[in-house]
C-alpha cells in the first residue's frame, strides 16, 4: 500500500495561498475528484508526502462541463 499523502487544490500558481479545496490525507493510490469549482478557474494541485516533500503541478484550467451548475455562462 502506498504511503500516505496530503492532496490539496490551490489557485493556478500560486503554492502560498490558501487551499481552495483540501483533501487531507489519503492513502489510496488514486483520487476522484467531483469538480466544484467554476469552469475558467486555474488550479494547481498540490501533494505533500508523509516525509513533507511537496510537489506541484502547473496550472490547469477547469473546463465547463455537461453536469454542474458551475458552469461558466
């Protein structure tokens, strides 16, 4: 089994703001992740390990979809 990982969502390249959303901590080796931020937005996922290492992603942006109401207009 994996070890355990802290996953968070921050806005698009930005590591030192707050999280938008924070998953605590998992332990799987896969996250699911029902979208509920407005389509347009920039995010970074960030991942602190149990050793504290960190690591981000670049920004991606959220893209509207066919089942949210928080769909740009």
């Amino acid at each position: 089994m994996p070890e355990p990982v802290f996953v968070s969502i921050l806005p698009g390249n930005q590591p030192s703001a707050a999280a938008l959303i924070d998953f605590g901590q998992q332990s799987g080796s896969q996250l699911t992740w029902t979208v509920n931020v407005t389509a347009g937005t920039s995010v970074t996922y960030k991942v602190v390990d149990s050793k504290g290492n960190t690591n981000y992603n670049s920004a991606v942006t959220v893209q509207p979809g066919t089942d949210s109401c928080l769909n740009a207009a």
